[in-house]
C-alpha cells in the first residue's frame, strides 16, 4: 500500500524517529556525515510520508516519482527514512559501516530498494533529476510523476549544477522540484567563506527558475510549501530550505565538527538520550488528542 498523506504533528513524529534510526547507524559504524543527515531530516521525512507517489511494496512500480540525493554523503537521511517507511528492515540500519552493508556511505541502487540513482560526487544529482524529469514529461497518468531533489549548499560552485538548472528551465520542467539544503556549513567551513554563492535563490531565479525560502526544519512550512506544487506553471521549482547542521542533538547544532561526526566521550549516549525523550513526548502528544501513534 502506498504511503499516504499524515498531519504536521505525526510527521514530526516520523522526523524524529529518522533522528533515532540516523543516530542508531552512527552506533554501528562508529562515525558518519551527520549533521548534513540531520538538517535535511524534516524535508526527507515530508516528502517520503507526505507528498511523495512512492509504495515500498512495489519501489519500482511505474508512475512514482523519483528523490535523488544529490548530496549523496547524507545519505544516513534517506537510509533512515526508506527503514521508517518499510523499505526494509531496520535490522539492516545496524549494518552500517561494516563490509557486506546494504548501506555504503553514498546511495547505490544496486544494492537496495528505493534508491533512484547513485550519488556522492557532487554536481551529478541535478543532472541526473533533470534527464529524469524530462523523460518522464510525457507519462499520461492521472498524476504525473515529478522529480525530488535535495542538494547541499557546500555543492552549489560545481558548474554542472549550472548547466543542469540551465537545461531545466530551457525544457519548462515544472515536474522537477529541488531543494537546497542550506545550512551554512561544508566539510572545510562556513560556505560564504569556502565559496559564497549568496544569494541562492537569486542565481535559481536567473537561470528561469521560481523560487522560494523556507524554514526547513519548520515542519509546517515544509508541507505548506510541498502544498503548493509547482511554485510557477512552466517553470523548475528551487526551494531555499534553511537549516541548521546536526538538527536534533542539541549539544552538536550549528558545530562544523557534526558534518562528519565521530563521537567523542558519551555523546552518543546523549544523543540517542536526547532523541528518545524527543519521540516519547511528541508520541504522548499525539496520542492525548486521539491520534495513533
């Protein structure tokens, strides 16, 4: 059965049991690229059990739309989120970082269902979303299907992502939708001082594209965004999600050393503190207003 629409509180619900499930892959491996994981976690959770055609008991059926990570190094995101959803078995998040994984370090779909493209140098995803989208522009069904894209901010000077938006907009391709996961930081720094593409939303809407910004770790202005799809008739949609690195793990937030986290001392132990009391409340919320949780 596909997965079906859900409300802000269940989906924050969701988010922060993706946190948990992120958090429980660092465990295994010993360390991973998560504060990029983190900050992307509310719009991967959204798109997966909100907005997106996909169904786990069939994930390659014909007419879902497609994700492509194009930041493919926080693939911990889409890993936790394709567990929650029942792509398969959480067992398998305990795997991480050890040989034989079904989960490598960057998305690979020829190891497991769900995974649209193999991504992790960065530059390629919007490329790969931009062939895909426009192939799928002549799919009759009742709903056609779109193309997701979540990109990160570090990625944005490579000029293939250039060529592609340029490409995208030439083509009219309202079916594709990308969002930037801004959230000012990249493995050697602050992005405006590595390479400052400022202003993001600007540069998208050169090259023909409509625009939007958001609070991406809002829930509620994620879904309202994700609402309103396409932001312009005829037009790509770049939607400008600003958020903060390590979302979630309140002592790691906003800290350049959560990109790639080793943990240190009983951080871990915090962390995974931390994101159970975070579900237990939100669970408790949900179920004193009659929801199932």
């Amino acid at each position: 059965m596909a997965i079906g629409n859900a409300d802000i509180k269940e989906l924050e619900l969701r988010a922060a049991k993706c946190r948990r499930n992120v958090v429980r892959m660092v465990r295994s491996g010993g360390a991973g690229h998560m504060g990029g994981a983190m900050s992307c976690l509310d719009i991967v959770t959204a798109l997966y059990f909100h907005a997106m055609n996909v169904d786990p008991a069939e994930p390659k059926k014909e007419g879902r739309d497609r994700f492509i990570l194009s930041a493919g190094h926080k693939c911990m995101a889409q890993y936790a989120a394709l567990a929650e959803a029942g792509f398969f078995n959480k067992a398998e998040l305990d795997t991480y970082g050890k040989l034989g994984t079904h989960l490598p370090g960057h998305p690979d779909m020829n190891k497991l269902a769900g995974i649209e493209a193999n991504t992790g140098a960065l530059g390629h995803g919007l490329s790969i979303a931009v062939g895909m989208a426009l192939g799928l522009r002549g799919n009759t069904a009742a709903t056609p299907p779109r193309v997701f894209v979540i990109m990160g901010d570090g990625e944005l000077p490579e000029g293939s992502n250039w060529e592609a938006a340029a490409a995208a907009a030439h083509y009219k391709l309202d079916n594709l939708i990308v969002f930037v996961d801004d959230n000012g930081l990249q493995i050697s720094g602050p992005t405006t001082e590595v390479m400052n593409m400022e202003p993001v939303a600007d540069r998208f809407a050169a090259f023909g594209w409509k625009t939007a910004e958001i609070a991406g770790n809002s829930m509620a202005e994620v879904i309202s965004l994700l609402n309103r799809l396409p932001l312009e008739k005829g037009k790509p949609s770049a939607v400008i999600a600003h958020t903060t690195k390590a979302r979630g793990l309140s002592f790691a937030e906003g800290k350049l050393d959560s990109h790639y986290w080793k943990p240190k001392g009983e951080e871990l132990e915090r962390a995974e503190k931390e994101l159970d009391e975070a579900i237990r409340r939100l669970g408790e919320g949900i179920a004193a207003r009659g929801g199932v949780v």
